[in-house]
C-alpha cells in the first residue's frame, strides 16, 4: 500500500527500534510491501525509511538499477573518504553541504534473519549515506 508520508522533524530524529524477523515476520511482510509500494510511487526518491511511512523500525529501501533492495537493523562496519555533498532537503526543499562517505559498509539482516554485508562505493555509497 503506498503511504502518505511522514515530514514532522522531531520524529523522524528519533531512533528507529531494531527489528526481530523471527518474532515479527507477519509485520515485516507488512512494512517491506509498504516500503516497496511507496518508494516506487516516488519518481524523485532514491530511500525511504520505514519511520517515514509510520513505521518505528530499523528498515530503509534503497533503488538500485531500476530494483529496489530493503536493509533491516543496518550498521555502519566502515566509512572512508569523507567528502561534502551538496544535496536537497526532501522536507524543506532547501540545499545543504552535508558530510558523506564515498566508501561504506554495511551490516544488515535480510528478511530470513541472516546477517550480510556489503561495501558500497561512490554514489551508491552516498545514498546508504544519507538513508
């Protein structure tokens, strides 16, 4: 279902709570639908968290090459190369310098419960940067 989406600051800065595949399957099934449908209703996103869509959990999708991929419970292992980018507030509409990682990885379960990781370079980096 596409979700409308969620703008108050003060909630969005809050910490997300890990999420339990194994206790919670029915609802992760429910939010990797939700996070899905409405990421791909937005032509101008890249990620969307789950707490964007009403969501309090530790889950952001990410479209790569015309797919969309879902990190649950995600961790930075690693970050280098510290560079400023300049991007759009997607609230505000307004452009800031923000400090991202042209080099990260990543720690994640994936929706059987196991952990993987990978490393993200470049640009793709920079967006798991800002998710």
């Amino acid at each position: 279902m596409i979700k409308e989406l969620i703008t108050d600051r003060e909630k969005l800065s809050e910490r997300s709570k890990e999420f339990d595949i194994s206790k919670e399957s029915e609802l992760a099934v429910q939010i990797l639908k939700d996070l899905g449908d409405t990421l791909n209703s937005l032509e101008d996103r890249l990620f969307l968290t789950a707490k964007e869509i009403g969501y309090d959990k530790r889950i952001f999708a990410v479209k790569f090459n015309g797919e969309t991929d879902v990190f649950m419970n995600p961790a930075f292992k690693s970050k280098d190369k510290l560079i400023l980018f300049r991007e759009k507030d997607v609230i505000t509409n307004k452009e800031y310098f923000m400090p991202r990682y042209t080099e990260v990885s990543l720690v994640f379960q994936d929706f059987a419960g196991n952990t993987k990781g990978f490393k993200f370079n470049e640009g793709a980096s920079i967006i798991i940067s800002q998710a």
